[in-house]
C-alpha cells in the first residue's frame, strides 16, 4: 500500500514536471497563451504561476509590436526596471520610430510645399499676379488667415507687392 502510495505521487509530480517543461518549451519557441492545469500551492505551484507570468508578459510584445507597426506611438511600454533589457529595448525603439516618422512627415509637409510653389513657378506671369498666387497657395497651405507679400527694395526696403484676407488693406505700411 504504502509502494503504491509513493508511486503515485511520484507519477504526480513527475506529470507536473512534465506539464511544466512542455509549457517552457512552447513559451522558448515564441508560443503564447499557453493553458496549466491547477496547481497546488506547493514548489510546483509556484513555477507554474512564474510560467503563467512569463506567458502573460509574453503577450504584451506581439501586441506592443504590432501597435508600433501601425505607427500608433500612444502604446504603452512599461519595463520592469533597468534589468527588462527586451521591455527596454521595445520602448527604446518605439521612441526612435516615433521621432523619425514625426521627422519624415514634416520633410514631406515641407516637400509638398515647396512643389506647390515650384509648379507656380512654372511660366511665370506678371509680379503682382504671380506673388498673389503664390501669397494665396502659401496662406491656405499654412492654414493661415492672412497674409502679405513685401518685395526687397533697392533701397534696402520692403515693398508691398500684395495681400490676401486683409479687409483693411489701406492700414498696411506700402514701405518698411
């Protein structure tokens, strides 16, 4: 009775042993989500809840990836401390994607920008004309208001050639 005692408790733990391997090496093969029977509060139980943990930790990264792949940089990374060297590095390279899109977008706002006047240039026309269409593309690609066009003079001054949204146009200096 008491052989057969023993061997099923060792055949107990050595199932849970073996429950517990196989979950390491699914969690080392980049497998998530990974399902444990119960345990009992004993030493096993605590490795058992340490794999659960890993997993779970595991499943944030995919997540985060993904998310930083769809360049939204609002995702949350919290390492667990200096010694989280992958949270660490996850967060590290979100913060360098996220300056280098922000830099990428503002060369193409300022790129496109560029072209819009660029293609004004094209054929030019008479001065005032020319400098109020250009005057006008700027003010509506900036979102501006208002605007004003002042031309650098022999004398060393600006002289307006034209203006855009501006209601009380004698109230502008012709000369500055």
């Amino acid at each position: 009775l008491v052989l057969a005692l023993v061997y099923l408790v060792i055949k107990n733990i050595a199932n849970h042993l073996y429950e517990l391997q196989e979950a390491a090496t699914k969690i080392a093969m980049g497998y998530t989500d990974i399902t444990l029977p119960a345990f009992a509060k004993d030493d096993l139980g605590v490795v058992a809840r340490s794999i659960r943990r890993i997993d779970q930790s595991n499943q944030q990264i995919p997540r985060v990836g993904n998310e930083i792949g769809k360049e939204n940089y609002d995702v949350q990374i919290n390492p667990k401390g200096t010694h989280d060297v992958l949270g660490n590095a996850l967060l590290n390279m979100k913060n360098a994607l996220e300056l280098h899109s922000h830099k990428d977008k503002q060369q193409i706002w300022i790129q496109t920008g560029e072209n819009l006047i660029n293609n004004l240039l094209i054929g030019r026309r008479e001065l005032q004309d020319f400098s109020l269409e250009i005057l006008k593309t700027l003010v509506d690609y900036l979102g501006a208001e208002i605007g004003t066009f002042y031309l650098n003079g022999r004398d060393k001054s600006l002289e307006l050639i034209s203006s855009t949204g501006i209601t009380a146009i004698s109230q502008l200096p012709k000369r500055i």
